[in-house]
C-alpha cells in the first residue's frame, strides 16, 4: 500500500483488488452459466411432457 511518505496507492495493489474482482465474477458467471442449463432442461423436459398430453388429449 502506500508508504509514509507517498500517498496513493501503488498500481501492484489496485492490480490485486481488481484480479480478485474480476475472479468473483468469474464464478458468479460459471453458477449462472450452471443455473442456465439446469433451467433449460427443466423446460425441456416440461416441454415433452406438454406434447404427450397435448397427444393423449388430442385421443
């Protein structure tokens, strides 16, 4: 961080923070990304299970 006589902040440490940020997100991302495909499936399988009643209404 900063020294004593020099106030600010050096760049090595806005670097660190900001690579830490951008890694949180990262994995905010993969678990959205997760959550996505694990909707789409449920609405896959809800999708199939419209048309065979759709089918067996349709008798």
């Amino acid at each position: 961080m900063a020294t004593r006589d020099r106030k600010g902040l050096a760049v090595m440490d806005i670097v660190s923070v900001v690579t830490q940020v951008v890694k949180g997100q990262q994995r905010v991302i993969e678990s959205q990304k997760d959550e996505i495909a694990s909707q789409r499936d449920l609405i896959e399988r809800w999708g199939e299970r419209l048309e065979a009643l759709d089918t067996k209404l349709k008798l």
